[in-house]
C-alpha cells in the first residue's frame, strides 16, 4: 500500500513531466511575424537588423554552405549596397514543431520588379522565449505548381 505523502510526491513527480504544450497557432503567427521584420530589413537596407535574425550557428546556402553569423552577415553585405533592395521576400507557410522550438518558414522571392523568381526555405529556432533566429536558410528554384501559381514562366 502506497501512504498518502507517496502518492502525493508521485503525482506532484508526474504534474511537473507533464507540461502545457504551447499554442501553436500562436507561435507560427509570432514566426511569421518575425520572418515578415527580417525581410523588412532588406527593405530597410538595415544591414545591423538582418545580422540580428541571424542565429550564432547559421547556416545559408549561397549556394554552397556559409556557417556560423559572423560569415553570413559579411556574405550578406553586397546584398545591402545601394538604394534599391535586389530581392524581396515574404512567408507563406510556416509551420512550427509541437514543442514549440523550431520552425520552417517558405515563401516567394521577388526581384525588384515584383515578379516571383525563386521560393525561400528557413528553419527558426527559438533561442529564448518570443526570441526566433534563423539558423538554415536556402532558396530554390520554382516549382511548376508554384509557376503557375505566381503566372512565371
């Protein structure tokens, strides 16, 4: 027989295992949000801003693989120059896991006309409550559904 003090250090163990999953909605809302505040920087031409989205460990294919903040920022920089952005991005999906630590953000990338000419793939890690840096970011090319979708050929 289990003595009550038992039972109650027992369930106290097994409440405290058990924790509220995050709301999920809500979290992939705020990772849209700060996918939305990283592409702004590009608009912006806010060269400081972009590098603080920018996880310690990031890794953006460009094409080949550039690692860790400090290379990507520095590789990012011609991306700055000048007056005019030369790319433009937004998400459409954004998915986030149910523990609420990653998430994967896509969309479409526009040149400076507008027109749709590649899809943006990142995963986003929250380092900190509320607080998402990238940490992979490749783009690709289009799909035939996606060409479609944004009438390219």
């Amino acid at each position: 027989m289990v003595s009550r003090r038992r039972a109650a250090a027992l369930l106290l163990l097994l409440a405290s295992a058990v924790q509220a999953q995050p709301d999920n909605a809500a979290l992939a809302r705020q990772v849209a949000d700060v996918e939305r505040a990283f592409a702004r920087s590009m608009a912006q031409r806010d060269h400081a801003a972009f590098t603080g989205f920018l996880s310690e460990q990031t890794v953006f294919w460009m094409p080949d693989a550039t690692r860790g903040k400090a290379a990507v920022a520095a590789a990012w920089t011609r991306f700055y120059e000048g007056k005019q952005a030369p790319f433009s991005w937004e998400p459409d999906d954004v998915q986030v896991l149910a523990d609420g630590t990653l998430a994967f953000s896509t969309g479409p990338v526009r040149n400076p006309e507008g027109k749709v000419t590649s899809r943006f793939m990142s995963v986003w890690r929250q380092e900190a409550p509320g607080v998402w840096r990238i940490v992979f970011d490749r783009g690709s090319p289009l799909s035939a559904a996606d060409k479609k979708k944004y009438n390219v050929e």
